[in-house]
C-alpha cells in the first residue's frame, strides 16, 4: 500500500498505523468498541483532531481499531457519554457556554481585566467604537485593540505561534481561508459562546474554533452633494458613464483579498471588456478599502464615486449607497478566534459572548445570527439578493487562484503604491 493512500474518510493509512505496518483487513486486530465507535461518529474535522491528539499513540490499537472499522464499512453504534472516559488521554473537545455574561465578566476582571484583540481593518480609529462600547458595558475591563490589514495580522499571528510565545487573546479577521489552518495547527480555542447556537450553520465551525461574528458588505456609494439619485451608480456598469470620467475612487484590488473577489465577480459577469472600460475612466487607485469613502467625503468633488469601500446600510449624509440587483456584490462574515495559549481566556470569551449577543447584532446592519431581526428594509443576510456571504470563504481557500487573479490586475494596474492606510491620512 503507498503512502498516499487514503482510506474512506479521507485519512492517510500508513500514517496514522506507525508507517509500514500491513493494515488490510486480513492483518488487522479485533477492534476495541469503545474507542473506535468514539472516533467514527465525529465528524471529519474533528475525527483529524482527535488523530492529532492521539499523535503519541500511532500505531497502537486505537487506531488500528478506526482504520479496520472504516474499511470493513462498519456503521458506528450510538455512544454512550461514559465511553468517552476510557480512551486514554481524553479526546479534544469544546466547551458550550453555560456562564451568564455577568458570571463571565467577574471571572474576567479576576483574570486581569485585560483582553487583547487583533482586529482586521485599514484605519487604526476604525474599532475605537467597539473599544468604547465594549468598557462602557463593562467597568474595569480594558480592551487592548490593533486594527490592520488582516493579512499583516495573519503572518505575524503565524510567527507568535512558531516561537511559542502568543499574547494574543482573540482575533477577528477577513482571511478566511486562515482558520481551518490555525485549527489543524491546534492553534485555537474550541470554544462556543453564548449566542454560538443561533449563529447562521454556514458561519461557524462545528467544534467552535471560529464563527462569524458579524457581517461586512461593499456597497455602491456616492457623495450626494455632487451625484443627483437619478444619476447614482446602481450596477457596476454604470461607473462607465461619462459622468464618471476622473471621478472614481477604488482600492488596489490586487492589495485586498474582498475587493479582488469583488472585481473577480465583476469580470464574470460583464467580461474584461467592462474592465478595460473602467480603466478608460482613470480611476484613482489608493490602499485601503476606507480610503475611497474618505475621499468622497474630503476632496471637494473631485471623487465622486465608489464601490470598493464598507459604508453601511445608512451612510452619514452626504454618502449615499446602494446595492447592484444585476450585479453581484461582495459580503462574508467578519471572523473571530480565541487563540488556545491566551493570556486572558475569561476576557476573551467575555468579548466574544457580548459581540454575538442580540444586545450587539441588533445594531441596524447584517447580523451573523438567525433570531437577530433583518436591518429595516432588508431581509436577511441570506436571503438578500445579488450576494452570497458563504462563498468567499470558499474563494479565500484556494489560494493558487487568488494569486493568479492578484497578479492579472497587478499586471494591469501596477503593484499597490502607498503607505499602509493606516497611516497615510488620507
């Protein structure tokens, strides 16, 4: 049997038997029922987390029992609870969260009343509002909150983690295709906070590694002042318009994953006719997906118009936003993670049970749970028309493509000039 063989559920045999070992079925030893019953009925991703945990155990029997099973197509029986107290060493399991907020919150000033978030964004103020609310509702604790890019985030998470020496307690990023990588690496907290059984199945991991925790959108936006509503964008295809020539605003798509999947969806739709017409209008092309909403509010008229910046369901006037019905607009949900090694666990789980409560998601935008009521004049995330939240992360994962769709437009449009726009005030 090679080494890339694979067995039913996707595992590789030779590895997890202790390396040449023969694992037909012939040469296989009885099975324990216990263990193997256990490890059958999880799902995959969990079932590869328990082959992790059990690492030190390759090549003993517990293995050797899952392995017969799967291929003798054996149908595991239902587990009884105690069952899970013979396997030697435990499985990996999550904790379901049965504390009240308030019971949370008094563990979580005892721990320090400190919690640590790296939260993705393109402002550093962008989160000053959470920070805010967030010690309001809660006297005595401090959050400690860095926006950046998510991607900057991402590699230096990655290098606290090879060193061993992580500081921070949460995380709430737009790298999507990050998370199941940080979970096989045993990275993070298998955690469900309050709230956690209401979220949308599509926005959350099965073991509570990670779950969205609220929704992100580009929308068409304009400045009111200067583009009358019988003007005003309502498809990608009216950017084109005469109108339009100098006055657009849009972010490098080849410097953030979300607008370089907005322009991938774009392209689909209309063809790289639609693009090479978009050049003809001479965009300006900045860092930062705040950044075209801060110039239609700064620049006096000189831009007018966006579809590459977040501004809400109800922008501050003069913005005005809307979304495309022929076109297909980009949203996800906006992803949290409890880092495994957290210095403040409570506090962690503190943040994450608060921004998932209906106490936060009924702030006027998309919500990430199912009971939090639709945005007024909007139905629910999954039922709006013209985008589908689930599959950018779906996008985000194949990263070959990713890559090729970033350098078609680099090759285009130049590499992203600029400082961060986390500092570059504009």
């Amino acid at each position: 049997m090679s080494s890339g063989h694979r067995d039913g559920i996707g595992f590789n045999i030779r590895r997890f038997s202790g390396g040449t070992k023969d694992v037909s079925p012939a040469n296989i030893k009885r099975p324990r029922p216990d263990c193997c019953r256990i490890l059958m009925q999880l799902g995959n991703n969990a079932r590869k987390n328990a082959f992790k945990h059990f690492n030190k155990f390759r090549g003993k029997d517990f293995v050797v029992d899952l392995l017969r099973s799967t291929l003798r197509g054996s149908a595991p029986a239902p587990i009884p609870a105690a069952l899970f107290a013979n396997v030697e060493g435990g499985l990996p399991s999550f904790e379901v969260e049965t504390r009240t907020i308030d019971e949370i919150y008094q563990l979580a000033l005892k721990e320090g009343g400190t919690v640590t978030v790296w939260h993705g964004g393109d402002e550093k103020t962008q989160q000053d509002f959470l920070k805010t609310a967030f010690e309001a509702r809660f006297p005595g604790m401090t959050l400690n909150i860095t926006v950046d890019l998510s991607k900057y985030h991402d590699v230096n998470l990655d290098r606290q983690l090879a060193t061993g020496s992580v500081y921070v307690d949460s995380i709430i990023l737009q790298t999507l295709n990050d998370f199941p990588r940080w979970k096989d690496e045993d990275a993070l907290l298998l955690y469900k906070p309050l709230g956690y059984e209401s979220i949308y199945e599509e926005f959350k991991d099965d073991d509570g590694a990670y779950m969205g925790l609220f929704i992100i959108a580009w929308s068409e936006t304009w400045n009111s002042n200067y583009v009358n509503t019988s003007s005003a964008p309502k498809e990608y295809t009216d950017f084109l318009k005469p109108q339009f020539k100098d006055k657009l605003v849009l972010t490098y798509p080849n410097d953030d994953d979300a607008v370089l999947y907005q322009f991938d969806l774009i392209l689909r739709k209309y063809g790289y006719s639609w693009f090479k017409a978009l050049l003809a209008q001479n965009p300006r092309w900045v860092r930062g997906t705040a950044t075209p909403a801060n110039l239609l509010l700064t620049s006096n008229g000189t831009y007018t118009a966006t579809f590459t910046s977040s501004t809400g369901l109800r922008p501050s006037s003069p913005l005005n936003s809307s979304f495309p019905t022929d076109g297909t607009f980009v949203s996800w949900p906006q992803t949290g993670a409890i880092l495994k090694d957290a210095p403040h666990p409570e506090s962690a789980k503190l943040l994450h049970s608060w921004i998932l409560s209906l106490e936060r998601q009924n702030g006027g935008g998309w919500s990430t749970r199912r009971d939090a009521p639709a945005p007024a004049g909007y139905p629910g995330i999954l039922e709006m028309n013209g985008t589908d939240p689930t599959k950018f992360s779906k996008w985000m994962m194949d990263r070959a493509a990713v890559e090729r769709l970033r350098f078609f437009f680099e090759d285009k449009i130049g590499s992203a000039q600029g400082l961060s726009p986390l500092i570059d005030d504009l």
